[in-house]
C-alpha cells in the first residue's frame, strides 16, 4: 500500500499542459473536428429518420452507432475543449467515475453495434431468402438494446475496480480524460492486478467483437466470390464497403490504445487523440460518402427543400 494515502476529492488533467504553444492551435483544431462530427452524426440521424426507404434494418444499426457515438464524444470532447483554454484542470472523483463509466460503456456499445452490422451484412447476403424473417426492425431493436447493455456492463464492472478503493496523491492524471490507466495508477492499493484485470477485461471485448466481425466476413466473403456475375459481386460489396472501412478505423486505433505494451514510449495523451476525436469525426463521414442510399436520401431531402423554396 502506498504511503501517501488521503482523501481526494479531484483530480487534475493534466491533459495537454506539456504543449502550451500549441494549445489554441488543437483548441481551434478539436473544435472544428468536434462539430464536423456533431454535424455528419446529426445528419444521418435525420436522413435515416425522415426517410422510409431507410427505416430497414441496416440503417437502424447505423443510427444507432451515431447516436451512440454523439454520445460517446459528448463524454470527452466537450470537457477536453475547455481545458484547452484554462489553466485549471480540475475533475470531481464522482465526476471522474462518471466520465470514465460513460466513455467505456458507449465505447463498448460502439464495438457491439458495429458487430451487429457484420452480423446483419452476413444474414443479408448469405441467406437472403431468410433476412426479412431472421432480422425485423424488432430483432434489430433488442439487439441494439443488447448491444448498450453488454457495453455498460462490462463499464460499469470496470469503472467499480478501480474506484472501489481510494486514491492518493499526487492527484494528476496524465491524460486528457479519466482514461482507466491513468486513473488506476492512483489507487492507494497495488494496482498492478486491478489494472491488469480491467485492461484484459478492455482487450478481450475489443479482441473477442473484431473476432466476431471477422469470422462474418470469412463467410460472406465465401459467398460472394460464388455469385457468378461480376455485377452481382459488385452490389454485395458495395452493401459492405463503408462498414467494413469504418472496422478498420474504429479497432485499428483501438487496438494502439489498449494493446501498447507497457513502457514502449510515446505520450499516452497524443496516442489516443486518433481513437477519442479521429474515429468518430471519419465513422459519419465514411457511412455518408460510400454509402449510395444515405447520398440518395440527402439528393432527395435537397430536392424536396428546392421545391418547396421555389
């Protein structure tokens, strides 16, 4: 147990206090991103509400990612924002908690929703006959509320080890969030178990859902490579070219997150600005450019605007 033992009630963030002249530069930068992001998840939520050639299976599961992931940067961004421009960095311990619990959870969603999108381009294109049964908008809802519930379960498991304890000082975590390293390196107990536990917790969700994502590509990938016009090929990859781009992104950052080895180097701050800003700024921009309905809905929400204008 650590000597320095007491009750804190804050943390500091110290956040990106080691880049001070760059500091409006990635306040300007951020910001800019941060509202790029609120704009393409706000629009799809939109598109896929307000247009009913959408309101099918496929598109409740990629408005339920952004709305997840409107919420997941809600977490995060907003707070990381102002601390860019204070010189007070302060965090409550509740506070802390809470934004930990909420940024694993949706993050957890987030890997859950996207696996059920594999899941539902597999159902799709390996039975196709079978679909409309096997995946209604009723089965894509419980499966989406399964999704939020898996994802807060394993956060709120997580988020209950490493505060079960208490903390001593120096109170600074050295993130720009309360990112469970960081945090648990505080504890006044042995972290070194409590922090193993939560990352192999972190590790086998992100592992064991890209596992998953890619055991439904092996099989769609057998079945479209039988379908024997060229056309025909071309149409089921294009049903699967935005999703399976935006599993690359999304774990591929993930996994420099949380499958750095410790002590390798680098600055654990700037390491996960690609995972907690890139990711969910390019999630809406991909499903929105290689996306031919969402294009289509937008041309026709334009359209109709005009029409009414003139």
């Amino acid at each position: 147990m650590k000597a320095n033992q007491t009750v804190l009630k804050e943390f500091i963030l110290v956040g990106f206090s080691s880049y001070p002249h760059v500091r409006t530069f990635l306040f300007v930068l951020f910001f800019g991103l941060y509202l790029l992001t609120l704009t393409g998840n706000l629009a799809i939520l939109g598109l896929t509400w307000a247009d009913r050639s959408l309101h099918t299976p496929m598109y409740l599961f990629l408005r339920a990612l952004s709305f997840s992931e409107t919420c997941y940067t809600l977490t995060i961004i907003p707070k990381m924002l102002a601390d860019l421009l204070t010189e007070k960095r302060s965090i409550s311990v509740l506070g802390c908690g809470l934004q930990m619990c909420f940024f694993l959870g949706l993050g957890g969603t987030n890997c859950i929703i996207l696996t059920l999108m594999g899941y539902d381009r597999f159902l799709a294109i390996c039975h196709p006959l079978r679909y409309p049964l096997l995946m209604t908008n009723v089965v894509c809802g419980q499966l989406v509320v399964s999704a939020w519930a898996g994802g807060f379960l394993i956060s709120v498991t997580e988020t209950a080890l490493i505060f079960g304890g208490s903390f001593c000082t120096p109170n600074l975590i050295h993130h720009f969030f309360c990112h469970m390293r960081a945090v648990v390196r505080l504890s006044c107990l042995d972290s070194d178990l409590t922090e193993l536990v939560v990352t192999m917790i972190s590790v086998s969700g992100l592992t064991g859902t890209f596992l998953l994502i890619v055991t439904t590509y092996v099989f769609i990938l057998s079945t479209v490579f039988r379908i024997p016009s060229a056309e025909g090929k071309q149409k089921a990859f294009s049903t699967c070219a935005s999703h399976l781009t935006v599993v690359i992104v999304h774990f591929g950052f993930a996994a420099i997150v949380y499958l750095k080895p410790e002590g390798s180097g680098g600055d654990d701050t700037l390491i996960a600005v690609p995972y907690t800003v890139i990711t969910p700024f390019l999630s809406p921009l991909i499903f929105s450019l290689r996306n031919r309905d969402v294009k289509n809905a937008f041309r026709k929400l334009l359209a109709k605007r005009s029409f009414w204008n003139t």
